[in-house]
C-alpha cells in the first residue's frame, strides 16, 4: 500500500470540510496551484540547468540538446497546464 497524494493530503481536505475549515476551498485551490506551479517551475530549471552544462561539456552537440531541452519543458508546460484545469474543476 503506498503513499499517495490523496491520503497525503486528506488531514488537510478534512479541516477544510469541517465547521468552514481554516483554509476553505479557495485556500485548497490556492495550494494545489502553487503546488502544480511550483514542481512545473523545478522542472523547467532542472531541465534547463542540464542542457546548458551539457552545451558547455559538448558544444557541437548543443543543437540537439536545445532541441531535446525545449521539448521536454514544453511536455512540462503541458503537464502543467491539465494540472492547473484539474485544480480548478475541483473547485466546482
């Protein structure tokens, strides 16, 4: 039986619910997106960070690794935004 996000995050859910909770819904909303925005963001700068050491170790390689760098942030980018959808149709 491993961790996962809902059993994580269910102490938090269950304030939320009862007598109004400290955080309400908007404050749940407001978490999941800094969340969403926060690992997208990680992502991107690790990718990022990679790719620009790896140009500098093999600088005939760059365009390759440029090209592999803007493809995997933009799958990130789209991860992201489903992500960010989610959280708002949660709301609803």
């Amino acid at each position: 039986m491993g961790l996962s996000l809902v059993n994580l995050f269910a102490p938090v859910l269950a304030a939320a619910e009862g007598a109004g909770g400290y955080f309400g819904v908007n404050g749940l909303l407001a978490l999941g997106i800094g969340l969403v925005v926060f690992g997208a963001a990680k992502g991107i700068a690790t990718i990022a960070g990679n790719a620009v050491e790896s140009i500098a170790r093999q600088p005939e390689a760059g365009g390759r690794i440029f090209t592999s760098m803007i493809i995997s942030a933009a799958l990130i980018e789209g991860f992201t935004f489903f992500a960010l959808v989610v959280c708002m149709l949660a709301k609803q």
